[in-house]
C-alpha cells in the first residue's frame, strides 16, 4: 500500500513557475513508477510526465514537454514536478498516481497506475 499526498498548487501568473511535490508514505516509494497527471472539468485525466523508480527514464506529454520537469528523491519518499512558463491551458487539478512497475509507460495509461493521490489544484490567471 501507498499513500500519495500532493502539494504546492495555487494560483500563479501566465508565466510564472510552480513546483508541485508528492510525498508518499507505506510500501516501497523506490520501487514504483510516478507518474503526474492532470484534469480539468469535462474532459479526461491527461498523462503529463513519469518517471521511473530509479529516475533514470522519465517522459512528458506533447504540451508540456520543455517546460515541465519531474524528479525525485526517494530518500525523502517525494516526487516533484516543477512547472514553468505555465498558461492558463495548464489549469487544472494535479494528481501523482504510483505503478507498480518500476518502469514507465510513455503512454500514460490510466489504469497502469495503482495508487492516487488526492490532487492539488494549480490555477494559471492573470
């Protein structure tokens, strides 16, 4: 079992940067994929980066790539998403989610993904 807590959303200015962190705690945080997703209202949850257990491979989704950044640390059971030059296109609520499998989908497939969090709400308005 996982537990996934997400945080650091608010709101920020078109431009602006915001790093959003997702702690873990329970089984083991350095053997599982991380992956970031995201959903506004009405439409489907949209795969934005993962990254593997090692973080050694990670991927990103065609509109956020050059702009996004994931990591983590798995001393400290986090995984980041640092997220600049953000748009009001990149508002939305913000879940991490744990595979099990220590290695990534480029595909973010929805159901690859075990554990969730609760989400953290990023608005991006002037």
């Amino acid at each position: 079992q996982l537990q996934l807590v997400e945080s650091g959303g608010g709101l920020v200015q078109p431009g602006g940067s915001l790093r959003l962190a997702c702690v873990a705690s329970g089984d083991s945080f350095d053997d599982v994929t991380i992956g970031w997703f995201r959903q506004v209202p009405g439409k489907e949850r949209e795969g934005v980066s993962c990254i593997s257990s090692s973080g050694s491979i990670s991927y990103y989704g065609d509109s956020v790539k050059g702009r996004f950044t994931i990591s983590r640390d798995n001393a400290k059971n986090t995984a980041y998403l640092q997220m600049n030059s953000l748009n009001p296109e990149d508002t939305a609520v913000y879940y991490c989610a744990a595979d099990l499998d220590p290695e990534p989908d480029p595909d973010f497939w929805l159901y690859e993904y075990d554990y969730w969090g609760q989400g953290t709400r990023v608005t991006v308005s002037s």
